[in-house]
C-alpha cells in the first residue's frame, strides 16, 4: 500500500532573508545609535576667551539624549596663539546657561572642559574634543535669540624658550551669550553660526 506524502512549503520569515535586511541583534543597534542621534541638536560657536596672545572658541557639535537623565554635550575647542612664545593649557572649560529677562532659568546649563592640559607653538591653532554633560532639554531652547550665560575658566602658562614657566595666568568673566540659530532640526547648514557676546 502506498502513501502519498504532500510536502507543505511555509513562507520564510522576512528575518531569515539576508539579502534585504540586517540580522536582528545588528538591526536592534542601528535603531538604538539613531534613537540616541536626536534630529534637535543644539550647535553653536562661542568665543570663550579673545586677546592678544591667545583665542579659544568652542564649537558644540552634537547632543547625546537631548531630554533625558545621561544627556551628553560634544564638541571641539579650538586655540589659537597669537604670542611669540609658546602656551601650555591646563584648564578649558565653561558653563552655558541659558536666560530669561537675563536670568539663568534652569531650561538648560552644561559645563564643558578638556581632558587633558596640551601646548599651542607661536603661532600655531590647536583642536582639541570636549564633552559634557547637561541638564534640562535641548528642545527648551529656542531657535531664534536666545541667550546664555557663558562662565569660562581658563588657565595656561607661557613657556619661554628657556627658564621656567611664566604663569600660571586665568580668565574667568562671564559674558552673555545670543545665537540666531541655536536649535536646527534637519540639515546642518549654517551650524557654526556664531554667538554675539557682550
């Protein structure tokens, strides 16, 4: 006696098919770095310190969690030294807070610093990364004039080309701070928009 067996064909799962899409736990980490990369993102310049011998920008890049408990401030620094002689950095950091009716509100306040202390040759412009972080909501600032309290701390010495150091020298004035494009959701153009201070 013979049987006929009929073979049943299921359709395979939409996972299984490596051609079209990542394999799961892959997946499961692109969707979390991109959750984490926020469309707001807080971007602007401010010079923290100017004068004759040194300038010092700092330039926030890039907001990790935007509203949440572990939000994280990144950016770069960067140092220019105008003097004939040598300075080493030993501290760079700054507060921003953001104002109402001249203020601070509590909306935002971020401390960036450097992590280690480097040395910028006569004449030479240092990058260096910063991190930081936050608190409050990137999505509280408004994009269009709004201000901020900057309170740099800067620190460095002067190296001659022999003899000991001159310094330590510091710079510690708070300015106000006002952007014109603080909060961009999209394309980046126009990022680095510098912030009037006074």
């Amino acid at each position: 006696m013979m049987r006929t067996v009929t073979e049943a064909r299921f359709r395979r799962s939409p996972w299984g098919r490596k051609k079209h899409l990542l394999p799961l736990p892959i997946l499961s980490v692109v969707l979390m770095v991109t959750a984490m990369a926020s469309p707001g993102l807080l971007r602007m310049t401010v010079v923290v310190f100017d004068d004759s011998n040194l300038t010092i920008s700092a330039s926030i890049q890039n907001v990790v969690h935007p509203s949440g408990t572990s939000g994280m401030i990144v950016g770069i620094m960067r140092v220019t030294n105008h003097d004939s002689l040598a300075n080493r950095i030993t501290v760079a950091m700054a507060t921003f807070e953001t104002l109402t009716d001249g203020s601070p509100d509590g909306r935002f306040t971020t401390t960036i610093s450097i992590h280690a202390s480097f040395t910028v040759q006569a004449g030479d412009t240092v990058t260096v990364a910063f991190a930081g972080p936050f608190t409050g909501s990137v999505s509280g600032i408004h994009p269009d004039g709004d201000s901020f309290l900057v309170t740099p701390s800067v620190t460095w010495f002067t190296l001659p080309t022999s003899g000991p150091a001159l310094g330590p020298f510091s710079y510690t004035q708070s300015k106000v701070c006002t952007v014109s494009v603080a909060l961009i959701s999209g394309p980046s153009d126009g990022w680095n928009t510098p912030a009037v201070c006074s």
